[in-house]
C-alpha cells in the first residue's frame, strides 16, 4: 500500500528527533520564527507540507521552458520518494544529510524522502563548502557539483551521493574515482519532482542515464526527451534535451537543443566541446556560435580572461569541425542568481 503524503513514517527523524505529522506544525513555527535562514525555508516547506492543500508551489528551473510556478501533488512527491528509495535500497533507519536550501525541489524532496521512508535526516546550513558531522556516516545525501568538489575530502562519510543541478565537468568526475562513495548523476527537473533517472560516475562508470521505476522515455521529431511518469504528473513533458535512445530505460544525454549548432549540415553540442575543454582551461569558458558564410554557423569560444591568449594545445582533443573558429575574451561573465552562467547577458555585453 502507497504511503499517503498526511502520513509520517514512525522511524523518520528530524536532526535527531523524532516527529508526528501533528508535531510538524509545532517544529514549523518554531523553525520560521527563531531559526536560521536555511532553517525558516525548511520551516517554511513543512508548513506547506502539512497545509489542507494536496499540492505545493513550485518555482521551475526552466528545462523545459522560461522558469514558472506550477502546482506538484503532494502525492505525486510521495511517489518520487519511494521511487528513489526503491532504486537506491534505502530502509527505515537510514541517515541522510540535508545540505541544499528547502526553498528549491532538490531541498524539498530530501525532506519528503526522510518523511516517507523514515530516513534519519540531519540539516546542515547549505553553503558551497557544506560543514558537517565526519565523524557520523551518512548512507543518502544530494549535492550540487561545487558543494561535491569542496566536500571531496569529507566524502567518504557518505554511501551514496547523488549530483546534479547543473553539469558535472569531466575533471570533477575524475576527482570521484577517488572516493569509496557511490555518486550518481542525476537527471532531472522541477516538473519531474527532481530526478527520474540517473548513471553512477564512479566505480561502476557509465554513459548512459537509467530511468526509475514507472517511468517511460521516447523522443519527438527534434531527438528531444519525452518523458511518461504518470504516478509523477498527468501532463506528458517534452524536453529541451537531444538524448539518444539505447533502450527503453537508458538514454544519453547530448545537449540542449537551443544551444545546437548547425555547422555544415554537421550537429555540434556545445556541452560536449565544453566536456573535452575542461581539464585544459584555467579559467570559465562556453562554447557559441557565429554565421559563417561558408558552413552556417561555426563554434565560438568565449572566455572570461582579460585577452583572448590561450595555449596552443588547447584545443588538442577537438577534430576540426569542433574547433573554435573565433576566440573572446570577456573580463567578468554575467551570473545568475544562482552563480551559473548566463550566458545570453554574456553574449550581449560581447555585442556591444
């Protein structure tokens, strides 16, 4: 029988403590009202929770479109808990580490994970550089890539690691190999309750995505993702994303089709030419286009250095086709309130 969303595991535990759906409310005001930032926004997110709404309010990265509100069932959160739980063999009892903000899906369903499967789920402020117990071993925690690469030392407290957020670089990766956690990419957004697939990318190292239970891929006219989770959403969601199919669990992840580059009848991936640049520059970089008369479109490079001088060997991974025709140099990139890259602002300060 499928747990309800009204209902708390008898074995869930809140830094230490354990807590009834009615003690929710009391842990709630309490946190809103004398905790720290980080502890309002998970204040914030159990009054939701427990609200007489069978949903919540969500803000939407934008994977699938300009960034939005939308409602998620409650239920449908539930779901994704147990689906998680399923494919990472998570039990009654086991530790878990909260270290992303509440305010954003990620956060949340760290939360909903612990309520539903009775996870013991310790908080910690989410800075970049997470502090935590190291003398404790957690078996289940989420980062984002710059909290990964910063905690890479403290790493071995946790058994298994899900990334994701943003892209992992391929020298974060290989800093992984190093570690006895399990660390798995996810794939994933707002609209699907966080991931619905992932692929580990350490020990037993793979290229392809696998998806979680209940969950059916297929690909639209452009080679973008299609994704059925009917226990996550009723609405079919067709993404942003080129994949290429292997199975009817596993896909491979190509790059955005609005980034794609047509350069004589040939697709460039930015995200891959971006992959093979990583370990070779030394400072924050992108792949773009220009119009070339000749080709159409040819790849750009745009760096964020005071001069576009780069060493020679740079570009020794890339065939010819991938290689950066134009090379620009911007002293400071345009950020988003996330710290990403906004790379539309970028481009335009370089037109200017």
């Amino acid at each position: 029988m499928t747990p309800s969303y009204n209902k708390v595991h008898n074995r869930f535990k809140l830094n230490g403590i354990h807590f009834s759906f009615e003690d929710l409310k009391e842990v709630a005001y309490s946190f809103i009202k004398e905790g720290e930032l980080f502890e309002q926004e998970i204040g914030a997110f159990l009054s939701d929770w427990i609200d007489h709404n069978d949903f919540i309010m969500v803000k939407t990265s934008g994977s699938t479109g300009h960034p939005k509100m939308i409602k998620l069932q409650k239920q449908a959160m539930v779901n994704s808990a147990i689906a998680t739980g399923d494919f990472f063999k998570l039990v009654p009892g086991n530790s878990a580490l909260l270290c992303l903000p509440a305010t954003y899906i990620a956060g949340k369903m760290m939360l909903v994970r612990a309520i539903v499967l009775g996870l013991e789920i310790e908080s910690v402020e989410p800075t970049t550089n997470p502090v935590f117990n190291t003398e404790k071993q957690y078996d289940f925690c989420a980062m984002i890539p710059a909290q990964a690469e910063k905690a890479m030392q403290k790493l071995n407290t946790i058994n298994t690691l899900i990334v994701g957020g943003a892209q992992v670089s391929s020298r974060l990766k290989q800093q992984f190999q190093k570690v006895k956690t399990n660390v798995y990419e996810t794939y994933g957004m707002t609209e699907t309750i966080t991931h619905i697939a992932v692929k580990q990318i350490n020990g037993r190292v793979t290229s392809y995505f696998t998806t979680l239970p209940n969950i059916v891929i297929s690909q639209n006219t452009k080679e973008c993702l299609v994704i059925d989770a009917p226990q996550l959403t009723v609405d079919q969601i067709i993404t942003n994303d080129v994949v290429k199919l292997h199975s009817k669990t596993t896909f491979e992840w190509l790059g955005r089709v609005d980034n794609v580059i047509n350069s004589g009848g040939v697709k460039l991936f930015p995200e891959q030419i971006e992959a093979k640049l990583q370990s070779k520059m030394a400072c924050r970089f992108f792949i773009n286009s220009e119009a070339d008369p000749i080709f159409g479109e040819v790849a750009i490079l745009i760096i964020e250095a005071d001069n576009d001088t780069l060493n020679a060997n740079v570009f020794s991974d890339l065939n010819a086709i991938e290689t950066p025709k134009q090379v620009y140099a911007i002293s400071a990139f345009a950020e988003t309130t996330s710290g990403k890259v906004n790379r539309t602002e970028t481009l335009k300060s370089l037109k200017k």
